[in-house]
C-alpha cells in the first residue's frame, strides 16, 4: 500500500492561526462533558445499584460505550456522502433524545419493578451508546482537517482543560444532588440536566466550521485496505502502545471505577464524598493546559508519553502500598493520587491524539481514525473485565510478602504498574519526526518553566 503524505496545512512561511469559529469548539466540549459525565460515568452507576444491578450489569455499563466504538468501522464509509459536521450533529442529536428518555425511567417506578427499569434503562443506554459509537467516527478527521498541524497540541491541551473543567463542576452536581439518602427523583433531575446540557452543546457543535474532504478521503472505493493500513509501520506502532496502556490503566471505565470500589470497601465512604473525592482528577486534568499547553506542539507526544508510563508506574506503586497496607490511608494522599492521576490520563489521551494526527495520512483517514478509535475504545471495554476477573480471582486471600498485604487491590494496582512499564517499552519505539528527547521534557517542565515562573517576581535593579 502506497501511503500519501500528512497534509500540510499553511504555506511556507505563513504564521499559523485556528481558524475562525473554532471557539464554538471548546463551547461544545464544555457542555458534552457536563452531559456525559453524568450518563456515562459515576452516577449513572450509583442509580444502577439502587436497582439491585449486579456485578456483571455494572460491568456491561462500564464497558457498554467504548466497545460499541467498534461501529466505527463500518460508518466511516458513510462520512463522504454527509459531510463531517452533518454526521456528527446526527448523531449527537440522537443521543440527546436517548437521554431525554433515560431521564423519565427513575419515574416510572409506580408501573415497573426495580428489574424492568434496569432493563430499560440498559436499551436506553445500548441506542445512546450506538448513536455514539456511530457518530464519533467523523469528529478527529474533522477537527485534523480543521486544526493546523503546527497548532494541533495547543488545541488538544485546551480542550483538554475545558472538559476537565466541566468533568469536575458535573460531578460536583451530581454530588450535590444525590447528598443523604438519595431518591428516584433526585436521579431524574439528574438525567434531565444531562439531556438539557447536552442539547446546549448541539447549537454549539452546529456553529464549529465544517472541512472539505480530500479527494482521496471523499472518493468512493472498492475495498478498504485494512490490513496495510494496521501494518503502516508508524501508526502499527502507535496501536501497539495504546492497546498496552489501554490495559493498565483502562482509566474511564477500569481505573477510576475500581478505585471508587476500593474507596467504598476499605473506608466505606458515601456515595457523594466518593464522586467529590475523584472530582479532584479532573483538577488535574485542568492543570493538564498549564502542564503543557502550547509545549506539546514543540517537544512532541513521544517523550509525554514515556514520561507519564514512567509516572503512572509511580502512581501506582502509591495505592499499592495503600492497598497493601504499607503507607497510611490518609485523606490528603488520596487526593494527591487522584489529582496525579487525571493529570497522568490527560496528557497520555493529548500526546496519543496528536501522534495520531501526525502520523496518519490523509489517504484513507477516515478509517485511519476509526481503526485507531477502534483499537483503543476495545481494549478500554475489555481491560475492565480482565482486571474484574483478577480481582474476583484473588478473593479474599491477603497474603503478606515483603511486608505488603497481597490482598486483591494491592495486586491489581501493582499488576497495573507492570503493564504501565510495558507501555513505556512500546513508547520508546514510536515514530515521530522532530520529537525531543525525554530529558529535554524534563529540563522544560522541571527547571526552565519553574524559573521563567519566579523570575516574575525577582525584584529588578533600577536606574
């Protein structure tokens, strides 16, 4: 397969500049986030177990909305005949009206049974999460053909900030909503503010400039190469390490939920102090746009990633010992690992995306993307269960070696670490033209950005 060349976006010599009407971008990040954080996340699954979900159930919600990303693979062919931004809104419209339903479920418990509203509930997650899966297919060729490439990590760390922002203020919400004993019209009011925010960010999304396709990207073909397109040796290298940190942190639906689980078991914390505690990832994630900013652009994703493999493993080995028993169970150490932890998740998420779009040709994007979405979103849906059956596995045997309590989270958070090296190991292979070096990372982050920082301060000799 003869892959093209990553197109250019600005002439030689031309200044590059987002262009005009790509606020309404973070707009719409703003306000999916504030939507999805509720029906995807935390929420969502504290109203399943108020209807007796088991397990398994919980499990299938988890894992429900990065596995159907795989019809991806079949709705990138139809992006040509509607055009980035029709596709996206379609979907995204569909969804909305999904969570309009979800919102009258908790209602209707005077007619169905705690089972017959889970059930429905799940069919009403399966439409929104397909509406999803199928849509979301056109949103990164859309924006990389928007964004320029010299400003593609400015913009991935803004958007970044912006949804860690509104992650957080939606999990304060819902913390606030469900404080004390929480009922089926607390979760409704809940549901409704997700479908009312969702429905803002459509007129946003609307007002964000749609893209020309390349001729190659809206011609019709005969067959989709998928196999030379896995084998592209840059963008095969770059699937090899996401499917490996994918399955050590699995953040979204594995990390973050079996850390609330651990939370719950050892300290038997309420729900809402829960969701206010890992509130304080998305913190870190929000610093995430002072950590790097504009700096992804100029160091490139490669040393951001073997940093952060190299940081998690460091994460990790803290709620080992939590879990284990070694280092004390204090209040300040979990928010500190919380708020490395959504700092951690998105920069690799940043550094992932923007080597994706640097190494992605425009030949065959759309499904260059899809692939790519593919692979992760699957491993993301898996991982949980993996790391689900170690767990159930382990029991509530606890073991004591080298003076840590083997108990089932500590060897799932150092089974985690593992992998996490692993991940740095496939890091180290990635292709990327112009990417600095690790230690030049670290000389910008840990000693030259401190000093450009205090020099404001330093007190000036005058005249």
């Amino acid at each position: 397969m003869r892959v093209a060349s990553v197109e250019q976006q600005i002439a030689p010599g031309e200044k590059p500049s987002f262009p005009e009407g790509l606020h309404n971008a973070y707009l719409f990040s703003t306000f999916n986030a504030l939507s999805y954080q509720i029906v995807l996340g935390s929420p969502m699954v504290l109203y399943a177990k108020t209807l007796g979900a088991s397990a398994t159930v919980l499990g299938i919600i988890i894992g429900m909305m990065p596995l159907l990303v795989i019809f991806q693979i079949p709705a990138a062919s139809y992006i040509p005949r509607f055009g980035f931004k029709r596709f996206v809104f379609a979907g995204w419209g569909m969804r909305v009206m999904f969570i309009f339903a979800m919102a009258l479920v908790p209602l209707t418990g005077s007619f169905l049974d705690a089972h017959n509203r889970l059930g429905l509930m799940l069919m009403l997650l399966f439409c929104f999460n397909l509406s999803r899966g199928i849509s979301s297919c056109a949103w990164l060729p859309w924006i990389t053909a928007l964004v320029p490439a010299p400003l593609r990590g400015r913009y991935l760390s803004r958007d970044q900030a912006v949804q860690n922002l509104a992650s957080f203020c939606a999990f304060l919400v819902a913390a606030g909503c469900l404080a004390g004993e929480s009922h089926p019209w607390q979760f409704s009011v809940l549901f409704a503010y997700s479908a009312i925010t969702g429905a803002v960010s459509l007129s946003f999304l609307k007002r964000i400039p749609d893209a020309e396709m390349s001729e190659e990207g809206s011609a019709s073909k005969s067959g989709v190469p998928w196999r030379a397109m896995i084998n592209y040796p840059p963008f095969k290298k770059l699937l090899l390490a996401l499917v490996c940190y994918s399955i050590a942190i699995a953040y979204t639906g594995g990390m973050s939920s079996f850390t609330a689980a651990f939370l719950k078991s050892t300290m038997g914390l309420s729900e809402n102090r829960i969701l206010l505690i890992i509130s304080t990832s998305f913190l870190g994630g929000l610093s995430s746009l002072w950590f790097l900013g504009s700096r992804l652009d100029r160091l490139g994703s490669k040393p951001v990633l073997l940093f952060c493999s190299a940081a998690w493993v460091a994460v990790l080995a803290g709620w080992t010992g939590i879990a284990g028993g070694v280092l004390p169970l204090m209040l300040w150490s979990l928010l500190v690992l919380q708020f490395f932890m959504g700092l951690l998740a998105a920069l690799v998420q940043m550094a992932n995306t923007r080597l994706a779009m640097a190494v992605i040709p425009v030949t065959g994007r759309n499904h260059f993307f899809a692939i790519y979405s593919v692979v992760g979103n699957v491993t993301l849906g898996l991982a949980p269960i993996g790391w689900g059956l170690l767990i159930d596995a382990v029991g509530p045997r606890a073991p004591v070696w080298l003076g840590v309590s083997w108990n089932r989270y500590a060897v799932f958070f150092a089974a985690a670490a593992v992998v996490c090296m692993a991940t740095a190991a496939m890091a180290r292979r990635l292709e990327e033209p112009q990417a600095a070096s690790l230690e030049e990372l670290l000389r910008e982050i840990l000693i030259q950005s401190p000093q450009r920082f205090w020099v404001r301060f330093w007190p000036r000799g005058g005249a």
